[in-house]
C-alpha cells in the first residue's frame, strides 16, 4: 500500500464539535470525526449542519478523516446576495 492511497466516502455533517471538527455519517451510516483541508480553511468555506461533503480518509484509522469538498445540503443555496455597497 504506497502512501498516496486514501478512502473518498461521501457524507453529511450532523454535528459540529469544538477545534474545527465535524461529526459526519458517512453513506454506509458510520460516524466519524472529520477537520476542514487546508483549503477550505485558506478560503473560509464554512460548512453547518445539513451540508453534504466528501471525506478522504487514510486505511489505518477508519474513525476520522479530512474533509476535502463541501455542497450545500438539501436545501438549496444561501443566503440571496444584495448588490454590493462601497464603504467609505
């Protein structure tokens, strides 16, 4: 097994816990403790309750996992945008 191989599960986030973690059940109804990639911390992609995401995890430890992509849950997007105000 070469270090490079990692399991991608879907998912959705149930709950947040404190430290930047995630409680997500995955697709096969196992729950395991997730973090944010860099990236999406780098780009402040928030993620709540609800959201689907995709969790890469290594073969050694089946019981956390790095969230790698994140889409909006079911129901549908966010807030609607305003148009944009310039601040003095």
């Amino acid at each position: 097994m070469a270090k490079e191989e990692v399991l991608t599960l879907d998912g959705q986030i149930d709950e947040i816990l404190p430290d930047g973690r995630f409680g997500v059940r995955l697709e096969n109804n196992i729950r395991i403790i997730a973090y944010t990639a860099g990236k999406m911390r780098k780009f402040r992609i928030r993620s709540v309750v609800g959201d689907l995401v995709r969790v890469e995890m290594t073969p050694y430890d089946l019981e956390k996992g790095r969230i790698v992509y994140r889409d909006k849950g079911p129901g549908g997007s966010g807030p609607p945008m305003g148009p944009r105000t310039k601040r003095r």
